[in-house]
C-alpha cells in the first residue's frame, strides 16, 4: 500500500495535534516562575500587533513545539498564548524557547 504524498503535511500535522493534545490532557502546562521572570526587576513590553511564533512549551516533562502567538516579553522571557483542541493556553517560557514566523 502506497502512502498520500499530496496530503502528507496534513495528515502529520493531524497526528501532531492528537498527540499535543493527549500530553495536554495528562500532564499540567508549566510556567516560568515571577523569580524566574525577574517581576520585580524588568520591565514587561506588551505588542500592540502579537507575533506568530513558534514556541517550546512544556506539559510535565514533555517539550512540545507549538504554533504561538508571542503576547508581551522582557530582556529574558516571551509570554505565549496556543491552543490545544478548543482550548486557549498561556505561558511564560524562555525567550530562547520561541522562534519568531515572518
């Protein structure tokens, strides 16, 4: 049996997503800590226009690699927002961890 070659990218998209999604539901969405963040010490910029990003978010002791939006940062750290199903979810994770999409 050969393999869908025209919707290949679809249907490993669809798998990603069942799989990001059964993490999800296990395993709880962590977030860098106010300490972590530096609260107290560096100012936070908030984007008018939110960029597309794509983010590594951790669910319990699974990295996943998300399609994001980056809402606000500082020096350190982006705050992401992503879906998982029908479910908006935000998290603040290094600014290493996200790669802007132009």
């Amino acid at each position: 049996m050969g393999s869908n070659r025209r919707y290949a990218a679809y249907f490993d998209k669809q798998m990603d997503n069942r799989i990001l999604q059964s993490i999800a539901e296990e395993n709880p969405l962590q977030s860098l800590t106010p300490e972590e963040l530096r609260q107290d010490t560096l100012p936070i910029t908030r984007d008018p226009k939110p960029k597309p990003c794509k983010a590594w978010v951790r669910f319990g002791p699974h990295a996943m690699l998300v399609d994001a939006i980056v809402l606000v940062w500082n020096d350190i750290a982006c705050g992401v927002s992503f879906t998982v199903g029908e479910k908006e979810l935000r998290c603040w994770v290094w600014a290493n961890a996200v790669i802007l999409v132009t």
